[in-house]
C-alpha cells in the first residue's frame, strides 16, 4: 500500500506539472528561465517555500533541535521578516529593472567583472554546498526511514551513494527539462503536499508521547525538556541569542533577498502584486515552520532517550517510529518532493546563471536564445553529476549538516548581500569598490573561520589542561568563547564591507549617479495589503520570541 501510495503522488506531481507547462516556449530565455513571467502569488509562495523547505532543513534542524532545543527556530522565524523586507524593498527595484538574474543587475550597476565574480561565487556555493547537501540529507533520510542499508545488504556508505544518484538522476529531469515553470508547479503541489505531511510527523509524535493526547504529549515534553524551549541560545549554542541581530539577519536577508535560486521564483512574477502576494502569503506560513522543523527534533530527544549517535538521524528515526505503516508513502511521497524541489531549483538557477552570465556573455556573444538555454541544460547536467559525487563525501559531517551549510555559505553570502544593498541604496558607488569588496569578504571570513578561529580555539583549550581543566563541558566553553561565532564573523565582516564600499564610494565616486530603468516588462504597482500584512508579520515574531523567551 505505501509503495502505491509513493508512486501515485509522484505521478500526480509530474502529470501537473507537465499538463501547465506543455505550452510554455522554453527555447527562449524568459520562457525557460523565468516561467514567462506569468507566475502568480500561490504558486511563488508555494516554489519558494519548498524550495527552501527540503531535507537540509527538516533533517537538520530537527538535529539541532535534537541536540540544543527551539533555538534553532531563529532560522525560520526570522525568514518571515528578511520575505518581507524583500516584498517591499528589493522585488519593485528588481522587476523595474526587469532582471533575470541578480548578476545581471550587478553589472549594470557595478560593470562586467563585479557581475561574473558574483556568478562564479553564486555557482561555487551551489556545487560545493547547496546541491550536495540537499542530495546528502535526503538520500540520509530514505535510507534511514525504509532502512535501505539492510534492504539491498549494503553497508550505509555504499547505501547512501545509490540513494544520492536515484534523487539526482530524477532532480535533474526536472530542472534540466523543464525549466523554471515546471519546477515552481511541481513545488506548488509538493509545498501543500510537505505542509500536511510535515504537521502529521509533530502531531503524531505528540499523540505517542502523550498515550494519545496531544496536549498531554506536549505537557511531558515541556515537564521533562523545559531547557529543549529555550530560544535564547548561550554563547556555546548554535544560536546564540546576540547573534540574532548580526549573523542571523544577515543569513535570512541573503537568502530571501539575493540568492538566485530563491529570488529566481519572484523575478518570475506576471506583475510585482503577484510577487508581493506571494512573498508575503509565504512568510506566513514561514511563522508555522518550528512546528515542522524544531519540534520533532525535541519529540525524538524524548523518545530515544537522546541516545541517538547521528543527530541528523532524529527526524527520520522518529518518522518511522510513529508514523502508522498506511503514511509511509505518502509521507515518502512528499519528502521525496521536498528533496527534488531544492535540487532541481538550485540547479535550475545554475543553469540559468551559466546560460545568460557566461555562455551568453563571454563564450558565444552572438547565440541564439536556443542555443543559450542548450549550452545552460549541458551545464546543467555535469553540475548535477558533481554534486552527486560530493554529496556522499558529506557522510558523519562534524557538527551536523545544517551547521555545515549555514557556517560556509557565509564566505559568499556576506559580499553579496552587502553590494546588492549598497548598490540599490546609493549611487555613487563604484564597481572597483564592489570588486575589492567581494574578494576582501570572501577571503577574510575564510582565513577567520578557517585558520585563525581553530588556532586561537587550540590555543585556548591547551592553555584550560595546562592549568588543570579536563572536564569535557568546560573545555567546550572555553573554545566558545577563545573565537567569535560564525554568525558574529558574519556580522562583523558585513559592516566591514559596507564601510569599504561607501569609503572608496567617497574617494573614488562613479562619473555618473547610477539611475535604475524601468523596462516595463511587468506593472510594478503595489499590493495595497503589502503594508499591514508586513506590520502583522514583524508584530508576529516578535511575539514568538516573547513565548520562547
């Protein structure tokens, strides 16, 4: 019965996704790239929401949250607020512009070298970081769930690597083949699909902690774990709580507001109400997802006696625990979306980046918009065919796969953000300015994280033993507070950035005030509820964090 259940959803999805998309031109470049612009706010708020919302998520931060409680919801309840910010501040300047990429807006602000050191790093986090945890942590939770290792007498390595093609393989149809529209179909469905899912694995769990009460469940957990509902991290946690207004801002503010293979969902909106309805209408849903992502963590921490080995095996050790056999493939179902919906739109944005900013640009000036999208699908599949071999390498990551993820995209992230923001904010800025930023960010945060940090930690920690301190605990304090956190690094280094940008923007001015075109591809007249419905959000996290508090 789960294996007609998994197979009967899966075909629904592609059948969907295939019938709305059967008549969209995708030999040219709006028409693949970008859906032809005629994305509606549901089905933005839906691609967005799984796009985001996969296996790197769920698994990861019920690891966290597994291991150090809610704290980690910092991540999610702060996502509402940066949907919101780009819904009024960077999506009406980005459809004015009528971008499909946001290198491309970066080279006309800033010039053509800013705009291709942006797409080598936006390319570079996707194949070292994105794609392969995405395929590692959903192949992790399959093989975990159905128990695959014993299922084909393989050993878990050896496991992982057939799962990892399998999700691959079936990923890269979609985004390959399809384009941006078949894949924002596909998430719609899954991202309804993924929201009932996911809140069935909480309720459940409550139901078999509780003997069948959901409130009670919830009464043991609070009686049993109340430090698992603290969200104001200590210095040693994963979220400490001040880094809620450097890293974590900074994150969130990246990822909703300049990373491609987000922003790519809003860029294809058929007007900018659309693309606010369907920011807006996701940052909404974002306020539920501790409920899918924090709290199964804490119910499995109940459940196994926090005798787990693997922290990011909680989540699918708990699903196959307590899920009754009939959900298995529906839930399986649904996961299974989740885990293509992340791969196939960052590597749909990989394609899209290489076609227009390289191909296009620097190989083949005089293409023909065929031929753009040809040489991107080419691309397309040797990315995929890396990240297929990275993600297993990924295997027992230190620190969980979510920390791993946030902690390197860090190196690009801050730049990024930083000359995008400085770029629409000002107008004298140069592009030299935007060049030495970039590379100072990237190389600084690196050589910080990477070098000095655990130097000055080792150090910290030989010095703790040679006055006498053994004790495991306080080893671990100690080496928190010998380095920064990553998330403050972030911080520090963003307001380093910033001041290089508007130093040499003094010095060494642009000859001409920059001024922003408006293309009139798409009407740019606001969603007369952007306002209260933003207000409503920024009053709601607050409210969360009170409760937490």
């Amino acid at each position: 019965m789960g294996i007609i259940t998994f197979i009967a959803f899966t075909l629904l999805v592609a059948v969907t996704a295939y019938y709305y998309t059967r008549k969209t031109d995708e030999n040219t470049s709006d028409g693949y790239f970008l859906g032809g612009r005629s994305l509606t706010g549901p089905v933005i708020a839906g691609s967005l929401l799984l796009t985001n919302l996969s296996t790197e998520q769920i698994v990861g931060m019920n690891g966290v949250a597994f291991s150090e409680g809610v704290l980690i919801m910092a991540y999610e309840v702060v996502a509402a607020l940066a949907m919101v910010f780009t819904a009024f501040v960077l999506l009406p300047k980005y459809l004015k512009g009528g971008i499909a990429t946001i290198p491309q807006f970066l080279e006309d602000r800033y010039g053509k070298t800013t705009k291709t050191i942006v797409s080598l790093l936006f390319l570079f986090g996707y194949a070292i970081s994105m794609l392969p945890t995405v395929l590692y942590s959903g192949a992790l939770a399959i093989n975990t769930m159905f128990d695959l290792p014993a299922a084909m007498n393989l050993s878990e390595e050896a496991a992982l690597w057939f799962t990892v093609w399998g999700i691959g393989i079936i990923g890269s149809i979609y985004a390959i083949f399809g384009g941006l529209k078949a894949v924002a179909i596909s998430d719609s469905i899954n991202a309804i699909g993924l929201i009932v899912g996911g809140s069935m694995i909480p309720i459940f769990g409550l139901l078999y902690v509780g003997d069948g009460n959901v409130f009670d469940g919830m009464d043991v957990l609070t009686t049993n774990l109340p430090e698992k509902f603290d969200a104001l991290g200590a210095a040693n946690s994963s979220v400490p709580f001040w880094t809620l207004f450097t890293g974590i801002l900074i994150v969130n503010f990246y990822y909703w507001g300049t990373n491609q293979a987000i922003i790519q969902r809003a860029l294809g909106a058929k007007n900018l109400k659309e693309g606010q309805k369907g920011l807006c209408l996701a940052a909404c849903v974002k306020l539920l997802g501790p409920f899918i992502v924090v709290l199964p963590g804490i119910i499995a921490f109940q459940v196994f006696n926090g005798d787990i080995p693997n922290a990011d095996q909680a989540y699918p050790m708990l699903v196959k625990k307590i899920l009754p056999v009939s959900l298995i493939g529906f839930f399986a179902a649904v996961l299974f979306g989740a885990i293509l919906s992340s791969f196939n739109s960052a590597l749909n944005s990989s394609v899209t980046l290489f076609g227009l900013d390289f191909y296009k640009q620097f190989i083949n000036t005089g293409a023909s918009e065929r031929k753009v999208v040809k040489a991107g699908k080419l691309f397309g599949a040797a990315l995929a065919i890396l990240s297929m071999i990275i993600a297993p390498l990924l295997y027992g990551v230190e620190g969980g796969i979510f920390n791993y993820l946030q902690e390197l995209n860090g190196s690009y992230s801050v730049p990024i953000l930083a000359i995008v923001l400085i770029g629409y904010l000002t107008k004298r800025v140069p592009g030299i300015a935007a060049n030495i930023s970039i590379v100072f960010g990237v190389v600084t945060y690196l050589v910080a994280l990477y070098i000095i940090g655990p130097m000055m930690e080792a150090s910290a920690i030989e010095n703790a033993k040679a006055n006498g301190i053994f004790d495991a605990i306080a080893l671990n304090d100690i080496r928190a507070e010998a380095f920064p956190h990553f998330l403050h690094v972030m911080g520090i280094i963003f307001v380093l950035i910033v001041g290089i940008l508007l130093i040499i923007g003094q010095l060494k001015p642009r000859e001409a005030p920059y001024h922003l075109e408006y293309t009139e591809q798409v009407d740019i007249s606001p969603w007369r509820y952007m306002k209260p419905i933003g207000v409503m959000v920024c009053i709601a996290v607050a409210g969360i964090y009170i409760y937490f508090s």
